[in-house]
C-alpha cells in the first residue's frame, strides 16, 4: 500500500501500530505508536505534516483498561468508550470521525492506491464450474443479507451448503475452520471444493477495514482444500497484486471478481 | 428422549446408528445400523415392527464412498446422492422423505415428546440485562434473515456485535470459538459476557435436526465466559431439562427463551 501510494504521487508517511505492522518500511519515513497511545499517534501524524491518512491492518479492539491516559486520549475518551459497541463498520465509523474531528482527512485506500483493488473482470486459474458460480452467487446472497447487521465479510460455500461464515475470528480463522471440518467428516466432498467468497458489506464505509486478500489467504485456502476464492470487484484489496494471483495459479486455485447482487436475499 | 417418550406412552424401539448413539439404552429393545447401511437400517425398524419414526442426535452427512452396496440403499441411492447438496434443511427433507417412501411415519421429537421443548417463559438464572436483551434481538434478526438460506442456528452476541455464526461446525465448536477470540484478543469484553442465542429456521423441518442444547452447552458456554443462552421457545429440545438449568443457574449462566421476530431484518 505505502509503494503503491508513493508510485501513484503521493508523500508518504507511515505510522507503524505496534503489534500490527509487521512489514518492512526501511524505504520509508516512520513514526510508532500503540493501539492504546491515541495521543501519540496523533502528535506524530501532525509532526510529519500528515493530512490525509489511509488506515490499512488487522486491527483488533484496543484494551481500554491499558489506554494510556495522556492529554489526546482523554479528549477523545467519550467516542473511544463507545469503540466497545456494535460491528466493526460502527467501530470503524468512529475511529475516522475521531480523526476527522482533528483536521485529518480519511481517506479510502483505494482512492489513494486505485490498482490495489481486485478489478472487475480478473480471473486466475481455471474458469469456476457451473455447480460453484451457484456456489458464489449463494455466498454474495448471504453475505448481502447479513451486512444490513454489520458482520460478515467472508464465507465457504461448497455444493449449495454454506460451510462457514465469518464474524469476529478474521477470513483466515474461517477458512482454517473448512480444513478442521474435512478432518472431522463434516465437510466430505473431496478435496479441492469449497468457495471463499470475500466482499464489502452493503453500504460499508470503504475507508476503513476493507475486505483484504493476499498470499496468506491463498496459502490458508490451499491447506484448507479449497478450491477458489471469489472476490467483489473493485471492492477487495489485494496488496501483493500478481504475486498472490500467480501462487493461487501454480495452486490450482482459480481466482474470479464478482458484482454483488442488487437484492438482499431470496423470497424477499 | 426414549425415556421421555416411553413416559408419553408410546411403545420404544432405539435404532442405535454407529458413531452417534453413546448413551446407555439398555432399557429399550435396541437394533444396530451405520450411516452407511440405509438398507440394513429399514430392515431392522421392519422387525422391530415401528411405523412411527423419530430421529435425534448428532449427524454428519455420510461418506457416500462408504454406502454399502445392499438392496435397501441400491433402489434408493438416486435420493441419497442429492444429499451431498444444500444445507441441512434440504439434507433432512430428504432423508424423511427416503424413509416415508418406504411405508414409515416421520414424527417431529416434540410430537413424541412435547415435555423436552424448552417452553416459553422459561428463565434461570438472573435476569438478562436490557443491553442482554438487545443483543438477544439482533441475533434473533440474525438468525432470521440467514434461515431463508439454509443456514445458522445459533451464534454468540455481546454489546451489539455479532460475535460467531454457526454454519457447519455445529454449536459447541462455535461457542469454544468464542473463548478462544478471548484469548486472542478479539474479544474483550470481561468474562461473563456474550448470549448465545439459538433457534430453529423459519420453515425448518421440526422432524429432523431440531436445534438441541444440553448440559454440554451449559459447560462449553461457561468455558467462553458467556454470560447466557436465549433458547427460541418451543423450538429447542432441553433433552436434560431441569438438570441442565440446575447447572445452568450454579454457574451463573442465564437461560430464556424468546420468541423469533415476524420480519427478518432491519431495515425490510
């Protein structure tokens, strides 16, 4: 993302969360915070000049028992306590007001890194069967249902059946779930079959927690005996671009963008 | 549920199936079949002399590679095949109607045995709090607007959040999900929080895979730190009954049960 933001003209500073970035930014102008330092993370934001910030990661719900009580943090105390209601887009809602209310624009990744979404139109590996485009066209229905109660941004549908869905484990604890299911005989069709389908929740606020896949999904994919993902075009960020597309290739995981479905579900 | 039956006055024969039936039966007159042998499964309910069927427990979909070849499953393996596709409800649909095609009546539990219904007005423990019972509502919702997919019979709420869903792995594994998104930090609410709420689907088959809680539950539930179970009244089999609730109430875990929404979802 931050490469991505730098070739397409952007200045970029990264704020490194502790316990959450893990990648290498040495070609990169830093700072740190914690989850729980609110206060910091926004005086180094504004000691780098920052003004527009794209939060990207795999955040989860800071402690509020170990938020660091400093001047910032305590300013934004009311809105912080309410981090503890409701889904993630409520959550995420939040967190963005709480940075806008300090001059800070958030932006979507997206905007700022356009080529990181999955497009419209992609596909890698063999073309899905009939039997699994019913398969995704399931999921997308299900998926679309469940945003209207903000959970769900991932699910494995294989012959008509919904095996899994995501809530608060993350897509790569729901798909590790499919590979214990083949284990315990709940889940028997022959390996590989079973679909990810991995979109936005309608209405979904595209600055925060976008829907991510990367290598680490396909690996999690392939040890789970799956047999594609299908993701919502245009929707989906996938940071390591061709290189997760060729490793789900030499896989045998095909890999296809879909639109979701305009209606919420069946019979309504 | 046979002691329960034989209390209502019906005459019981217990077809024990390999690898689910693990209680003690003998009191009852019992025959012996595998999930794999549909048809040796006929034949003993023909020599018990049954006409009426009810069928409890814990299935999984059999291995269709490990049918055995016997009359019986020969003239109906066109009907067993389909049971690789669709959810749960389908599957069940299918399997009732394999067995009414063979001359056999397929009775829901609580037709045999109405007392094992977890009844409506049923409370132990203390009494949910309103945020409690707001969580109940959404999941209820939850659960409404997945049914129309053949999918979700339970799932976990706390503070307006969907915590887990259950697809196929069944309830228990998605409540130990829930003590283990505690331990990983993606839960962080103190411990005891978080309803489990269960129903049966809109327009479930009430013959086959009535939704079914235990003591087991109760110990799993304790396990996460939930704080209480909603049980969809009328809908859910209580087979330990006042035992579970006992054990329930010791350990501090609430029970209710609610009745599911008329409309599947916000903003329908």
């Amino acid at each position: 993302m931050a490469r991505a933001a730098r070739g397409a003209g952007h200045d970029v500073f990264v704020l490194l969360v502790d316990g959450v970035s893990d990648a290498d930014y040495s070609d990169f102008e830093t700072g740190r915070t914690a989850l729980t330092t609110v206060g910091r993370a926004i005086s180094e934001l504004r000691r780098a000049r920052c003004r527009d910030l794209v939060v990207v990661g795999n955040f989860t719900r800071p402690d509020h028992a170990r938020l660091e009580w400093d001047w910032g943090t305590l300013k934004i105390m009311p809105r912080l306590l309410q981090i503890r209601f409701g889904g993630d887009d409520r959550v995420n809602s939040i967190v963005s007001s709480l940075f806008e209310a300090q001059g800070f624009r958030v932006l979507p990744p997206l905007a700022v890194a356009p080529g990181l979404a999955a497009p419209a139109g992609l596909a890698a590996g063999r073309k899905p069967s009939k039997e699994e485009e019913e398969d995704i066209a399931l999921g997308l229905s299900v998926l679309a249902s469940l945003g209207a109660f903000d959970v769900g941004q991932a699910l494995v549908v294989s012959h008509r059946r919904v095996l899994a869905i995501e809530a608060a484990e993350g897509t790569d604890a729901m798909i590790a779930r499919c590979g214990e299911l083949r284990r315990n005989g709940r889940f028997r069709e022959a390996a590989p079959s079973g679909v990810l389908v991995k979109a936005a929740k309608p209405g979904q606020d595209l600055r925060m927690d976008l829907p991510t896949v990367g290598t680490r999904t396909v690996e999690a994919a392939v040890a789970a005996g799956l047999a594609g993902l299908a993701l919502h075009a245009d929707h989906v960020l996938m940071p390591d671009g061709q290189e997760m597309l060729d490793m789900a290739t030499r896989q045998g995981l095909f890999v296809v963008t879909v639109d979701m479905p305009a209606s919420a579900g069946p019979g309504r």
